[in-house]
C-alpha cells in the first residue's frame, strides 16, 4: 500500500507552491477567460458610452433620461443582473458580458459628460472662431480635452468588471471566479486564495496600465499635477 | 415575454412565501443582514472618518480605501472567510464581508465632506471660542451632511448587492431564491428573485434619496 502523499496539497494548507506548478494549465485557462470577459466588456461598454455622451452633451433633453437610466441599472446588485439577464442569453459567456457591459455603460456616460462638460466655453468659442465645425470641435477639441476624466470613468469601470467577473461563475462563465467557486464547494483552500489574489493582482495591473496610457495621451497635464 | 409571466406567476404563488425558503424568511434575513451591517458599519466607519477629516489626517488611507473595496472580489472574500475558522460560526462570513465593503463608500466620503468644509468657517468658529469638540460637532457635520449621507446611501446599496452574493456562498437572504432556482434550473424562480432583489436595491436608494432630500437646509450649504 502507497502512503497518500504529504505535501501542502494533501494537508490542504491556504498557500500551497505545488498546486500553482501542477494546476497551472488550469489556472492559465481561468486568468484568460477572467481577461477576455472584462476586456471585451468594457470596450463594448466604451463603445456604447462615447456615442450616449455625446448624445447627453450636444442635447440637454438626452440627458436626464440617459443618466436616469445608467444610474438605475447601476444599482441592480450584479447577481440580480446576470439572473435577469439568463432567458435572454442563457447560461453562456454572453450573458456575462452583457452584465458587465450595462455596469461599465454607467461609470464611462458619467465621466465622459462630465469631461465634455468641463471644456471651457472659451476654448470652445476659439476652435469655431477658427472656424472648427461642430464634429471637428468635438473629434479635435472637446473629446482629447475630455480625456482625462474619461479614463479615470475607464479605471473605475475596468477594476470593477475584473471583480464583477467573478460572479459569472453562477453561469460557469466567471473565469477565475469559477474556481472560487469549485474551491468552496470541495474546500479547496490553496484553489481559492490563489485565484482570488490573481483576481486582485489583474485589477491593479489592469489600472496601472490604463493610468499609463492616459499619461501617453494627454501629455500636457504632466508636471501640472504636483 | 412568457418567461415574465412565468416569473410573475411564480412571485404571486402564495406557497412561494411561506416557509423557512419562502421570500417572507429570505426579504427578512436580507433586510437585517442589510439593517444590522449598515448599523456597525457606521458605528465603526463614521466616527473614525469624522476625526481623521476634523484633525486632517489619513487622507490618502481613506480615499485609497474605496479603490481597495472595488478591486478586491466579493466574492473571493465571501469565501476566503467561509473557508477559514470563522466559516463554522453560521452568518459570521457573512456578516464581516457586508461590513467590509460597506465601510470604504462611508470612509471616503465622510472624510471628503469633512475636508470640503470651507476653512474660512471652520476659522470663524475657532474665533468665536469654539472648542475643537464643538467646531466638529456644530460646524464641520452639519455642513458635511450631504456627503456623509451619500455614503451612507452608497454603503446600503452596496449591503444589498453583496448580501445578494452571499447566497452564492450559502448565507442567507434574497439571494438564496436567485441560486435555487439556478439549481432547480427553474429561469421563472431565477428571475423572480432577480426581480425581488432589484426592487429591494432600488427601494434602498429611492428611501436615502428621500432621506437626503428632507435633511436640515443648513446641511445643504447656502441656498439659493
């Protein structure tokens, strides 16, 4: 008879180096799927925003019925969301992204008005005395302008959706959600402190790379912020 | 557009109600997780959040904080504390997890509101011989109000969503209609729950809205 093996797996310790060099094709599959599903959710959320925004912004009508909205989707907790969500995609990956998309959809409308808004009417005066016409003012001026409050909207939307992710794992959709989940159901303690602390190491690489980007895109704020 | 009936004639089956599985049990569970979580969130966040903005300190923690609530999951923490010796205590996971995240919204905008008070004022009342215990109590909250009860609405909101996610992880609440059904593969019950759920949270946001609304006119700056 062989003695079951005495490493940190079969002792079922929280932090446990075999289970990352055994399961790793496993742990890859999740952190690809955990990317995938925040990534596309929130460039189709982007997508999606940049035109409502603009729409808020150039007629006042627009906006209170498109805030109203995004702020009432906002606050349906993410469960009730995906659940609401399942006759229409059922339990498929889309339906995930779907969820997220609407969550993202509120934080990028926000930031982006709020960054069209905070154009200053003189800077707005110049360009068409320039003789700007309204889609180069908004294409040339007033969207670079906007910038940085949209992408600090992106940060927030892209740190959440990497969390939120995980809650598709009642759809079997959660990427590294799903194995939170399968670990709670066998006990599996090494499964979900791992996939959790990747799950958080994602976000911050994820804000960090965005906060990067938005110092390439608007060089001129550099040196202004002390 | 069947599916909604189907969730609708669900919701209306009196023997849904009943019961230790019935929405009566799960609305209750949810509204004293949420209840109770807001309460010890708030005894532990606020004052905490008050001192720091009056003396003007720990800025960078408390408005870090919300950052940290957002990126960490829910649910990873939900489990982590089910998986570890507090697990075995019955809603203790449960409960520790709601107040965790309910706390950074609270920090963060009780220390904004604080540090928005306009220092001129703060000034004033330190002239007229105001103690530091008074110049907080009688100037900087009043006039803070309005952001401290936005956390406050963003803390409830943020308990019923995550009381929600504690059903994933066997707590109790709303949340547990939502995964039976999933495990039933019954779309009527899943949705009829998501359906409970949603109004609840809007319920919570439309009451503080009201809440905020009717607060002292000093808490709202000078008028118009």
């Amino acid at each position: 008879m062989i003695a079951p093996p005495d490493d940190c797996l079969a002792r079922n310790e929280w932090i446990c180096g075999a289970y990352l060099s055994t399961r790793r094709e496993i742990l890859t599959d999740a952190v690809v799927q955990h990317l995938q599903l925040a990534a596309v959710s929130v460039a189709l959320g982007l997508v999606l925003a940049l035109p409502l925004a603009v729409a808020a912004r150039r007629w006042r009508w627009a906006a209170g019925p498109v805030l109203g909205v995004t702020t009432l989707l906002y606050t349906i907790p993410a469960l009730a969301m995906f659940s609401l969500l399942l006759p229409v995609y059922g339990l498929s990956a889309t339906l995930v992204v779907a969820g997220l998309v609407l969550y993202s959809l509120t934080l990028l409308v926000r930031n982006i008005l709020a960054g069209l808004r905070a154009v200053p009417e003189e800077t707005r005066q110049a360009a068409r005395g320039l003789g700007y016409g309204p889609v180069r003012l908004l294409l040339a001026v007033e969207m670079p302008l906007a910038v940085p409050a949209a992408m600090a909207g992106l940060r927030i939307a892209t740190v959440s959706a990497v969390s939120l992710v995980t809650i598709g794992a009642i759809v079997g959709h959660g990427g590294l959600g799903n194995l939170i989940y399968s670990g709670m159901n066998t006990y599996f303690k090494a499964q979900v402190l791992t996939a959790s602390v990747l799950c958080v190491v994602i976000a911050v690489v994820a804000d960090l790379l965005l906060l990067g980007a938005q110092r390439l895109l608007t060089p001129w704020t550099r040196g202004q912020a002390a | 557009m069947t599916t909604l009936a189907d969730a609708w004639s669900w919701l209306t089956t009196s023997a849904h109600w009943s019961g230790e599985n019935g929405i009566g049990h799960r609305l209750a569970e949810h509204l004293f997780l949420t209840v109770v979580c807001l309460a010890v969130s708030c005894a532990i966040a606020l004052p905490v959040a008050l001192v720091l903005g009056h003396l003007g300190k720990g800025g960078a923690l408390a408005v870090n904080l919300s950052n940290v609530g957002r990126a960490v999951p829910t649910f990873a923490v939900l489990v982590l504390l089910l998986l570890s010796p507090i697990g075995s205590y019955g809603q203790w996971p449960t409960i520790i997890a709601l107040v965790l995240f309910a706390m950074p919204p609270l920090l963060t905008n009780a220390y904004v509101g604080m540090r928005g008070v306009d220092p001129d004022v703060v000034r004033a009342a330190r002239g007229m011989g105001m103690t530091g215990r008074q110049t907080l109590t009688l100037v900087e909250v009043p006039l803070a109000l309005p952001l401290i009860l936005t956390g406050v609405r963003i803390a409830a909101v943020q308990l019923v969503a995550t009381a929600t996610v504690a059903a994933l992880a066997g707590g109790g609440g709303l949340g547990r209609i939502i995964t039976a059904g999933f495990n039933l593969a019954s779309t009527p019950q899943v949705v009829a729950g998501a359906c409970l759920v949603a109004v609840l949270a809007l319920l919570v946001e439309g009451v503080f809205e009201g809440v905020q609304r009717l607060a002292p006119a000093g808490g709202r700056g000078s008028g118009p």
